[in-house]
C-alpha cells in the first residue's frame, strides 16, 4: 500500500510539474503580437508597437518596435528560457519612451521565432540581430543594446563583431565568462531524445544554449578588445545562476570600451528586472547620454 501510494504521488508531482511548465510557457514565453500588442499599447504617449519579421540563412525573427523614430533606438535582447515579452514593463515605460524607441526581438527559438528550434551559434545568432538593427540604423542618432543573461552574450558578441552599429552596451547578469554558470542536472538528462518530447520547446532551447554555453563564449574570449562603445556592466554578488565572476570578466577585457562602469550589486540576485529597474533606467538613460557627446566611427561604416 505504501508503495501505491509513493507511486501515486510521483506520478502527481510529475504531473503537476508539467502542468506548471507549460502553463508559464504559454502565459510568458509566447505572447502572440496580438495580445502583446494590446498590453503595451497602455502606455503615456498612446504608441502602438509594430510587430514584423526577418528572414535570413533558414531563420524567421519576429521582433517589436514601439517609439518614435526620431530618438535613439534602444535594443533588448532576453536570456533563456523567455521571449520579448520579458521587456514588457521597459517597454511601456514613459521616462524610457520619452528618450528612446525601443526594439525587442524574440531570439532564436523562443516566443514566434521558430519556436523550439534551437541556434547553439551565438555568432550566428548575433549576426540576425545585427541585420535587423543595420535596417534601422539610419533612422535613429544612435544604438543602445540591453542584455539579460545569455541575452548579455549576444548582446556583446554583436558589439563584437559589428562595433560601428552599437554606440552603448548594457550587460545584465550577463552570462560571458566560459564556464562561470550553474549548470543543472536537469539539463543533461531532458536532452535525452527519450525525455525531450515532454518539455516545452522553450525549455529544450534553453538547454541545448546551456550545453553548449562554454564553447561558445570560449570562441569569443579573444573577441573583447573589438569592443569600443561605451559599457555598463550590472551584476548581483548573490547571484548563484550567472556567478558574479562574470562581471570580472568583462571588466579585465573591456579595454577598448569608450566608457565602462560596473557595478557589483550587494545582495541582489539574478531577478535585477524586477528588483534594481530603476537602476537599469538609470543607466540605459547614462548610455543614452554618453552616446550623443560620443563622436561616430569612421572605420567603414555599418
């Protein structure tokens, strides 16, 4: 009786687990344009955000643009597993709007950017974005990127290799150190072909960027002197998913940065969002600033 009973509860907690996974995956990681659109459109200005796509090498990218074109454009990239509805409470923010136009994108993979189909390249990933920012470069004085977590690695990687396109980079608990991340056990065992069919698509995109994570920031580890825009790097001491070395990194290689300022915040963790957003306006609003007294690249263009 006891070992029905031990049976049917973790038939039940299994049950449950997956019912909680794939209710945030629907609620959080798949807002369709229509319902995202509605949500931001309650904002001071009464802007409307634009949703389109960009196609390229096989890969479909839906992203977001809400704001006036005359502003810097201001670029946010999320971590795994999410989507652009992340951004939701920045990108409806007034003090931000008033500055700024602002562009989300869902990276590859996630949200209604070939969901489930993971892109392991962050150079590859990089490059997508980056071809959707030369679109609207012309349009906007200058190019703020914002990234979260593994968003912060594509982020870097796409100042990287496309310096001339970015005027401000903003890393947020970003994941760029090789090997400096908590890797779960989970991971490993749901990327079993047996077990994968039972997570959500998001999930399996999240892993398979996990697992391959080291390799692909060792591959940009000699890439940072590329970097020459001005650099905000923010980051929890008590952060036990991104650790906190990360931001050392950064910092012993941001050389070439026209600016660089880190901060290591005392007890924050990596949920900065919602807990240091002011913060985080604070310094989209410094990069804003610093990129209008900053003289352009005359290196060849974008």
């Amino acid at each position: 009786m006891t070992f029905l009973l031990r049976k049917k509860r973790l038939y039940f907690s299994v049950a449950a687990f997956l019912f909680f996974v794939y209710a945030y995956d629907f609620m959080e990681m798949r807002a369709s344009s229509e319902t995202f659109g509605r949500v931001l459109s309650d904002n001071a200005f009464g802007y409307e955000a634009h949703f389109d796509y960009y196609e390229a090498e096989g890969r479909k990218l839906r992203y977001l643009e809400i704001g006036s074109d005359s502003l810097p454009l201001v670029v946010f990239i999320h971590g795994a597993p999410s989507s652009s509805s992340f951004w939701k409470g920045l990108l409806r923010d007034s003090s931000l709007l008033s500055r700024a136009k602002l562009l989300a994108v869902d990276r590859p993979g996630y949200g209604y950017s070939g969901y489930g189909d993971p892109e392991v390249s962050v150079r590859k990933q990089a490059e997508l974005i980056a071809n959707i920012i030369r679109e609207k470069r012309g349009r906007h004085p200058s190019v703020i990127l914002h990234g979260s977590s593994y968003g912060g690695t594509v982020a870097a990687r796409i100042a990287m290799d496309f310096p001339a396109l970015v005027d401000g980079l903003l890393l947020q608990s970003a994941s760029v150190a090789p090997g400096e991340e908590k890797t779960y056990l989970f991971s490993h065992i749901t990327e079993n072909w047996l077990l994968r069919w039972l997570l959500p698509g998001s999930i399996h995109v999240a892993n398979a960027e996990k697992l391959s994570h080291k390799v692909q920031l060792d591959s940009m580890a000699n890439l940072w002197n590329r970097i020459r825009s001005s650099v905000i790097v923010l980051h929890g001491k008590a952060d036990s998913l991104i650790y906190p070395s990360n931001a050392l990194f950064a910092k012993e290689r941001l050389n070439n940065a026209s600016y660089l300022e880190v901060q290591m915040l005392e007890g924050r963790k990596h949920d900065l969002l919602w807990t240091k957003r002011e913060l985080l306006l604070m310094s989209l609003n410094k990069l804003i600033e610093l990129a209008a007294l900053r003289m352009p690249i005359s290196d060849g263009g974008y």
